[in-house]
C-alpha cells in the first residue's frame, strides 16, 4: 500500500516518518520529497507498506497527528495522473 503524507514540516527526515509509520507494521519504504533546487523537503513524502491492514490503521490513527507542530494529512496514495503536454 503506498501512503501520501502531507503538511510534513520541513525538518521531518525519512527516518522519523519510517519510525512513526513502523508502529503499524513493516515498512518496506519511505522518502521525503527534496526540491532539486535547493535539497529543501517539499513538505510531503510517501510511505510503502507490503500488508494494506496494517497501512489503513496507520492512516486513520495518523491522519490529523500532530507531529512538530503540524497535523499530518495522510491518505492513500492516488496514482500520478499523466501529464497532457
């Protein structure tokens, strides 16, 4: 199951959301956008968990989840629509 998690604050790093999300079950992923410009995290990642149960109960109990002073938005992760150009 592939987890969108926004409202991230910048200083979040792949091993703390892997750490927050390893509470649920095995993680199998977990990365931090970085803007190539200036190597700034973007403010959301994505995590990867093999087991979808385990990932739904990550959802709901961290969906909302004040982590540095930021309420986490996490969902499901949509597939990236194509691009019309």
């Amino acid at each position: 199951m592939n987890i969108y998690v926004g409202n991230l604050a910048f200083s979040v790093s792949e091993d703390q959301l892997r750490s927050a999300f390893s509470q649920f079950g095995k993680v199998s992923k977990a990365s931090v956008i970085m803007d190539r410009v200036n190597n700034r995290s973007k403010g959301f990642g994505f995590v990867e968990m093999d087991d979808a149960a385990e990932g739904n109960s990550a959802v709901e109990a961290l969906n909302g989840h004040q982590i540095d002073g930021r309420a986490w938005k996490v969902n499901e992760a949509k597939p990236r629509e194509k691009s019309r150009w």
